[in-house]
C-alpha cells in the first residue's frame, strides 16, 4: 500500500470483528512507530500492550469514574461492567506513555515525537488491514488506569490506541482543504 493510500483510508475505527490481532502484527506497528522524527534522539515513547487482563482492568478504572458520577447505584455498576467488557473484548490495546523529561522544552519536543509514533503505528496498521482508534482523556492520569498498563513512575500515559480489523469503516469527516489554511509567503 502506497503511504498516501494508508493516509487516506485511516479513519478512528469504532467498532472490530471478533479476528485476534496476531503479536507479529502489533510488533509491527510498534517497530513502525520507533521510526517517528525525534530531536535529540531521546526515544521517549513506551508502549504496553495490553492483553485480556489488563484491559479489563483498564476498562474499569475507565467505568468507575463514569459510575462514580451516576447518582443510582445499579445504573453505575452497569455501566462499570458494560465499560469493562468492551474493553476486555476488544481485539487489542496499545497504551503509549512518555518519559517526562524535567526540562519543559524537551517534553514538548518529546511529546510531538509520540504522537508521530501514534500516527506511524496507525499508518501501518493499516497497511495491515488492520484499523485503530486513539482515545485519549483524563482517565490517563487515573491511578488505577495507570496500575492497569503497568506504567511506571515518571511516564505519562498519551494515548489509548484500540487495534482490530474494523467491523464497520465510517465515512471522512468533513474537513477544510488544505489550500483554505494556507498562507503561501514570497
Ligand atoms: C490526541 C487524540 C485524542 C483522541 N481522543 C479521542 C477520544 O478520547 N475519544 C474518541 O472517541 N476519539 C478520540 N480521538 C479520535 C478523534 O476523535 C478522530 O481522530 C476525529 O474524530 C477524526 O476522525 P478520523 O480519525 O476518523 O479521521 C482522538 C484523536 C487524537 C489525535
């Protein structure tokens, strides 16, 4: 697939069949992703991924703060169970975390560089036949979702991304063209 093809076929996929996504692929993504851009070569990107067991667990620290803002006890613990589910079924999950330089200008830098590795991951995900979806939220900086991925003192949790083979492919949303955002200088 050319590179521009898997750019333009990319979409956040929502929903994906029930195919297993195989280890080789995920690797993959991930030896796509640690080819990012990066000034000073700091490689600050860490990625879990995170199987059944962890997801559940992630999923739940994600339900418990959704529940804990329902006022009807039952109505919570469904909605705890139904996020927990959805998370456990899903075909796979790649936490991706930065270490946190102390100086605020590299952990910029650093950060646009794992959010390019993000888009690698997911540009070659789909190569693969394979969609993502990257959620993001304060539930990143959840004690609990943080014990879920295993993410270790001194890094920061900056996307969830959700890889499967899409059951359904949503239509492109609606964007400016690039020439109505462009200022061209002499
Ligand atoms: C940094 C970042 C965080 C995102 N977080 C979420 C999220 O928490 N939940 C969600 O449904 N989508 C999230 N998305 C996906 C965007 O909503 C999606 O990219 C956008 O709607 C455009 O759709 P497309 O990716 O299919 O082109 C996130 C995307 C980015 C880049």
């Amino acid at each position: 697939m050319q590179t521009s093809e898997a750019i333009r076929q990319r979409r956040s996929i929502k929903t994906f069949t029930e195919r297993e996504v195989e280890r080789d692929e995920i690797e993959r993504m991930l030896e796509a992703a640690v080819l990012a851009p990066n000034h000073r070569m700091t490689q600050p990107w860490r990625f879990y991924v995170l199987g059944p067991e962890a997801r559940s667990a992630y999923g739940r620290a994600l339900g418990d703060r959704k529940a804990r803002k329902m006022a009807d006890a039952d109505a919570a613990a469904l909605v705890r169970d139904k996020i927990a589910h959805q998370h456990t079924d899903l075909p796979g999950m790649v936490v991706v975390a930065m270490v946190q330089d102390e100086n605020p200008e590299i952990r910029e830098e650093d950060y646009a560089s794992v959010m390019m590795a993000v888009q690698n991951l997911s540009l070659q995900a789909a190569e693969l036949g394979l969609g993502t979806h990257i959620k993001s939220g304060a539930v990143m900086e959840d004690p609990a979702a943080r014990a879920a991925a295993g993410v270790r003192d001194g890094e920061r949790i900056v996307a969830v991304v959700n890889v499967g083979e899409p059951a359904d492919v949503p239509s492109p949303k609606d964007r400016a063209s690039a020439e109505t955002l462009t200022t061209w200088l002499p």
